[in-house]
C-alpha cells in the first residue's frame, strides 16, 4: 500500500524540479491559488527565496529548505518500502 504525502510536502520538493509557482501546479494538479499560499508559508519560514523578473517570480530554495526537501525524500522513501 503506498502512503500519499501531503500537498505541501509535494510543493516543497517541486520547488526543487520546477522554478515556477505555475509549473508545480500543472505539474502537482493542484490549483495555483493554493501553490501560491502555501508557498507564500515557505517563505516566510525561509525554506525558499523568490526573485522577481518581470511578471515571473523564479523560486529557488533555501538551505533550510533544502534541508526540509530532502528530508520529505527520505520520509517518502521509508514510508514506500
């Protein structure tokens, strides 16, 4: 039986994959609203850093947030065995 992670998880480690809020929602299937706020919560935590370029905002992470991407990795990992 695999266990489904939850959203905000999944949004953390696409940061890594895709460095537009856009792309993780298409690519998550989840509506950008809520990509937005949750990642609006990410940077205020520090775990991601935006950088605004014209009327895209690129995302990158952190080291924390990295810290926090890779640990959710491993979760998915013990959690799927």
């Amino acid at each position: 039986m695999e266990i489904k992670m939850p959203y905000w998880q999944k949004i953390i480690m696409g940061v890594e994959r895709y460095d537009i809020s856009s792309n993780i929602s298409k690519y998550l299937d989840i509506t950008y609203s809520h990509v937005v706020k949750i990642l609006s919560e990410f940077e205020r935590k520090g775990w991601i850093k935006t950088e605004k370029t014209g009327r895209i905002k690129l995302l990158q992470l952190t080291k924390e947030g990295k810290k926090v991407s890779d640990t959710c990795k491993q979760l998915r990992g013990y959690l799927n065995d």
